[in-house]
C-alpha cells in the first residue's frame, strides 16, 4: 500500500516520552513553593503542552502575570532535578529509526522550550531522529497551528500529506486548525473520552498500538 503520509509529527512529552507524570509532580511543587493553591493531578496534566503563559493563565488565575516567571523557574528547578530520568516509552526509539528507514520524514511540536527539548533529545540519545522541532516558546503555543505551519514550510510538505500524533486535546485542536489527519494516544495527559470527542482518525492505548498502526496505515 502507497504511503498515506510523508511527515509525521509527534508531540513530546505523553507521546514520545514519558514524562506526565513528572511534570505535573514539579507544577505541584511549584505551586506549593509560592503558596498558591496546588492544582489536582488532572489540573495539572491538562495544561501539559500549552506554553508558559497559557498555562499558568489556567491553573493559577489569581496569579499576576509579573509572578509568572518566578513560578516557571520553580517548575524547572523541580523538573530538572529528575528528567535524565524520563524515558521514551517502550518501542519508542526503534520505532522512530524504522520509521525513517521506511522514508517518512519526523518531526516534533511540543509545547516544551527549546531549552527542554534539546536537553531530552540529548539525554535520549535522538537527537539525529527528527528533521525538525518546534518549541512553543520560539512560535505560538498549542493550540494554535502556527508551529505546525513553520514545519510544512520548513520541511516542504503541506497539510495533507502530514499526520499529527499526540496525547492531549490541544495538539488535537491545533491539528484540526492546520487541516491535518491526527492520531491520539491515550498513555498520556488527557483521558480517552476527552481525546476521542476532539475527532483523531484514531484513539490507541499503547505505544505498540501506535506503531502497529501506524506500519498498517500511515
């Protein structure tokens, strides 16, 4: 079967690597160090992939935005402290070599910094996996498209031949802003119901699942 796509696009953190659960522990602690009210765990996991601004917009509304760069360095403090600990998910990196052996081309749309990303990519050791990444504090945040957007113009292919992957309903949001097909995975920060009500051409609940469908389909 011809591909059906040329780019695929991951989102990171809950898709690739397995870090929800970390970063809504360091929004936790973060909260805590400046005595603001401390988010529940699906609080906190929802804003996963939003940039700065837009999620402490969210979760801490009685914040004044002059306080926001105290409490984002709070954050990285904490989450910097573990995340040579995040691993990919299981399969994750054979996967994304077989995937470009088989001619598609990767890329990554996350709502991380540029800072944070490349720190993951070298700490895991793919760097060289992906033919280009945006980060939400270098472009709009999810779930604008616009990252989306500086990718297909970056990497030569449009809309139609890209496929979005992710595990939140923003990168579903911004996947349907850009008129791109998109998959959501169901291991990450957002809860299946939410995931499947945003419209993925598929819902998987493993990061096998994933690769089996997309070898089938993609």
């Amino acid at each position: 079967m011809p591909q059906q796509f040329d780019l695929l696009i991951f989102d990171w953190d809950g898709t690739l690597a397995d870090s929800a659960g970390l970063i809504a522990r360091s929004i936790q602690q973060a909260c805590a160090d400046l005595d603001v009210p401390v988010p529940s765990d699906e609080r906190a996991r929802y804003v996963i992939g939003l940039g700065l601004d837009d999620a402490m917009a969210h979760l801490v509304p009685e914040l004044p935005v002059s306080d926001y760069r105290r409490l984002a360095d709070r954050y990285r403090t904490h989450y910097f402290a573990s995340d040579a600990q995040v691993p990919l998910f299981e399969g994750a990196r054979e996967a994304l070599v077989e995937l470009r052996a088989q001619g598609f081309r990767l890329a990554v749309a996350t709502g991380k910094t540029r800072r944070g990303l490349d720190r993951a990519l070298l700490n895991l050791g793919v760097v060289n996996c992906f033919d280009a990444t945006r980060c939400a504090d270098e472009t709009a945040s999810k779930p604008d498209p616009t990252m989306l957007f500086e990718l297909f113009a970056e990497l030569g292919v449009g809309p139609a031949r890209s496929l979005m992957i992710g595990d939140t309903t923003h990168d579903l949001q911004m996947a349907r802003a850009a008129g791109v097909a998109a998959i959501a995975v169901a291991y990450g920060a957002h809860p299946k119901p939410a995931l499947i009500e945003a419209g993925p051409l598929t819902c998987v609940d493993r990061f096998s699942d994933l690769q089996r469908w997309l070898t089938q389909h993609a």
